[in-house]
C-alpha cells in the first residue's frame, strides 16, 4: 500500500480497537493455533483488513506493537505491510493529560490530515492536536470492551469522504 502525501493517514492502535478487551477468546476453534500465538489474536475480527483496506486513507500502525503489527496482525487482517510510528523513549513522560502518542502523531503528520483510531482518547487530545496541528484531524475513540465496530467505520468513511469535498 503505497502512500500519497495528498491522502489523508489512519494512524491505528491494536490492543482495543482491534483486539477488544470485553469480548470472550473463543473456547475452540476450527483452525490450530500458530507457534507462539497470543491467545487474545483470536479476537481480531479478520473482516476489518477489508474494511481498512477500502478507506481513502494510508494506514500506519499508531501501537506498542511496532513492527510486530506487521508479522502478527496485518497478515491475520490480510493487509500488507504497514508503516510504523516508532515511539521516542521518552514519549512516556509527557507532561499534563495528553496521551504520549499524541504528540508524536502530530510530528508523524507533518500537516496532513489524519484520524487517530485508538481506545485511550479524550479531550486534552483533541484540545492539544486543535492548537498544535495545521492539518485536518479527527481523534476517534473505540470502545475497548468491543474494538471497531460498523458504527466506528462509518464515521471514519464520514469524516473522509467530507475531506473529498
């Protein structure tokens, strides 16, 4: 998936939004497990590769997963190979209540527009990237007992489809 810098990014978070932290693993399933597989990779719903896939957008991996998204979660959501937002050490410390990939983020866009996907929002975030990013951002917030769901994928193709405009 190659990008163009007119396109807008979706920079996505795994634990929550892709893997929900209220829905059960299942008991049994009908395929082995792969070597070493994280039981909770059992609810990821393969059917949001297709759905990020078709949005107007370049994804990128906003997770603690770095890379491993790429080996572990593109291929069981049958997407390529993503970009990877590499977190600086000292991401941790940022000061008052923006989350510490909210900066990064910002820096990562450089300008362009953006929707964040991630389960750990709120409004210091969205105060914070208002008054620090040039570009259009939306900040969406998923449910982390019940990850994407048909609800978060409109408002996404939404909020895209009025950049086209």
């Amino acid at each position: 998936m190659t990008g163009s810098t007119d396109r807008p990014l979706l920079f996505l978070d795994v634990d929550g939004p892709l893997i929900p932290f209220g829905i059960p693993v299942p008991a049994a399933t009908t395929e082995p497990p792969l070597d070493d597989a994280h039981p909770l990779l059992a609810r990821l719903d393969p059917g949001h590769g297709r759905l990020l896939a078709a949005l107007p957008c370049d994804l990128v991996w906003a997770t603690t997963w770095l890379d491993d998204a790429n080996e572990v979660i593109a291929p069981r959501l049958g997407l390529p190979r993503l970009p990877v937002v590499d977190w600086p050490d000292d991401e941790d410390d940022s000061p008052g209540r923006v989350h510490w990939k909210t900066r990064g983020l910002v820096a990562w866009a450089a300008g362009r527009a953006f929707v964040w996907v991630d389960d750990e929002l709120t409004d210091h975030d969205r105060d914070w990237v208002a008054a620090h990013h040039e570009g259009r951002a939306l900040l969406h917030r998923v449910d982390p007992r019940r990850g994407l769901e048909a609800a978060d994928f409109a408002a996404i193709r939404d909020w895209l489809a009025a950049l086209e405009r």
